[in-house]
C-alpha cells in the first residue's frame, strides 16, 4: 500500500513573483507618466514623491 504524503507549499512572496515575469515593474512603477501632450511630449514623475505622504 503507497504512503500519503501531503503536498509540499512554498511560502513564495507576490512581489518576488511579479518581478521574475516583469523585471522592468520595480523601475515603471517609479516612473509614471504625469502629463501626456497631443503632440507626444510626456512628462514622467515618481508618485510617491508628491502627495499628502510623500518624505519631501
């Protein structure tokens, strides 16, 4: 007669997931676009560098 043996889990963290399929996250999620112009111009910014809990 076979053992029951239960399934292994991992404890894997969501960010450590999210960064193997998109490496680039960390660094687009810095640089958002703020303002986007009609002739193409765009204005990048760091959303957390502004607003009501921002360090500055």
């Amino acid at each position: 007669m076979a053992r029951y043996y239960p399934p292994v889990t991992l404890s894997i963290p969501w960010k450590v997931m999210v960064l193997r399929e998109d490496p680039d996250w960390e660094r687009e999620k810095r640089n958002e676009i703020e303002y986007e112009f009609s002739n193409g111009r765009v204005f990048r910014a760091n959303p957390a560098k502004r607003g009501p809990y921002s360090e500055d």
